[in-house]
C-alpha cells in the first residue's frame, strides 16, 4: 500500500476486555514496530519484529500484551483483560531494514478503556 | 537501556527567530538521532537525521549538531514558519529501536 495502515483508527472497550490493533505495513518494508504514545509523551517502545519473528519485545509492559506477524507482513497487537491504564494511541511503523533508516509511521489506534 | 531527555517541553517564538531543542543521550552505543515532527492528531514523520561520524547536518532551514562526547545533540530551526508549530521529537537508537525524547511543543506566533 501506499502507506502504514492502522485499523480501528478509535477504539472504545470496557476494562477486563480483549482488544486487537491491526498494523499492514508498506508493501517491502521487513522491520515492523509497535509504539505506544500517551497524551503529552513521546513515543514507547513496545515490539520490533524484523520479518516474522519478534527480535526485540522487551518494551511490551507485561504478558497482557502480544504480538504477532505470521507472514512477515500485516501484524497483530493483542491485549488481554484491558486496564483503563491501557489506554493510549498505539502506533505503527514499518521500515525497509533495521532502525537506522526513516521510519514510516501510520496514523495510529486510539484505545480507550472506560 | 537508552534513556533520552529533552528539553524545552515547550517553546514559544516570534515568526522568523529560530528556535533550538536540545536532547541528552545515556548509551554511547548510540549510532543514529533522528527527529520527528508531529503535528496534533498526525503520525510523527522523520525531519532529519543524522549519524554518529557526522558532527553537523543541515537541510534548508533546519540543521542537527551530535556532540558524542558529550552525548547530547540539537535540532536547530532557522526563519521559523507558523507550520513549523507542532510537537518534536528526538530519538537515539543504540542496537534495534528508537528510543523517543518526551517531546517539545513548539509554537511560532505572527
């Protein structure tokens, strides 16, 4: 695609829920990366995958969160039994190698947890 | 890990001063410093970037100084524009991710 494509762009959930965030990356692009952005902060790491396996999920903040990329393409960010605290945009980003180069970001999914 | 600092948080100037954000970084593993520009409710997008065997870059109006000793570098913008105005960030990538700066709000006025 012509771009990093977030789906839902909003979405509303009730605490304990399930949620999952799709990220379809720009066609090509091997590194895939999740960020979450909290009003007024700068973006926090979560998972870097460099085709289809997670080379560095230390960011993720504990095992209610996972990730998946299956085919070294479109990615899952999934989030079990949600907490308000979860609430956030979380970001996307895909780049043709490692993190040295421009990162292309997508328009991100806002996740409120009520 | 990396920890990044930056400041102002915010910075207020007068169309056609410059402005100059500055950043800290603790790992001198450190290689790489981008800086993202994110204007409200947008996705960041890249600005310029510069690579640790360089002391300066400039593009146009805006300008990245990495002082590696020191570790700390800016982003410097000249003749600044009302669509300069938005949230700026600094990164440093010591190995395989950006590790983000908290960001400086930056408004041009008339």
């Amino acid at each position: 695609g012509a771009g990093v494509s977030q789906t839902p762009s909003n979405k509303v959930t009730e605490k304990g829920k399930y949620v999952e965030l799709r990220c379809d990356p720009i066609s090509g692009h091997t590194a895939l990366y999740w960020y979450r952005q909290s009003l007024g902060q700068g973006p926090e790491f979560l998972i870097y995958f460099q085709g289809t396996g997670a080379a560095d999920d230390s960011g993720l903040p504990n095992d209610r969160f996972f990730a998946v990329r299956p085919e070294g393409s479109v990615s899952t960010l999934k989030i079990q039994r949600t907490e308000r605290g979860d609430s956030a945009v979380y970001l996307c980003a895909s780049s043709t190698g490692g993190s040295t180069g421009e990162l292309f970001f997508g328009e991100g999914s806002r996740l409120t947890v009520l | 890990g990396e920890n990044v600092e930056q400041h102002p948080s915010t910075l207020s100037v007068q169309e056609g001063d410059s402005a100059v954000i500055k950043c800290t970084y603790s790992d001198s593993a450190s290689n790489y410093f981008p800086w993202y520009k994110q204007e409200l409710g947008k996705r960041p997008q890249l600005i310029i970037d510069i690579r640790s065997n360089v002391g300066e870059k400039k593009d146009q109006r805006i300008a990245v100084t990495l002082n590696k000793t020191a570790k700390h570098f800016s982003l410097h913008i000249t003749e600044t524009q009302p669509e300069d105005s938005a949230v700026y960030f600094c990164a440093a990538v010591p190995a395989s991710k950006l590790t983000f700066g908290t960001g400086t709000r930056l408004q041009v006025t008339l």
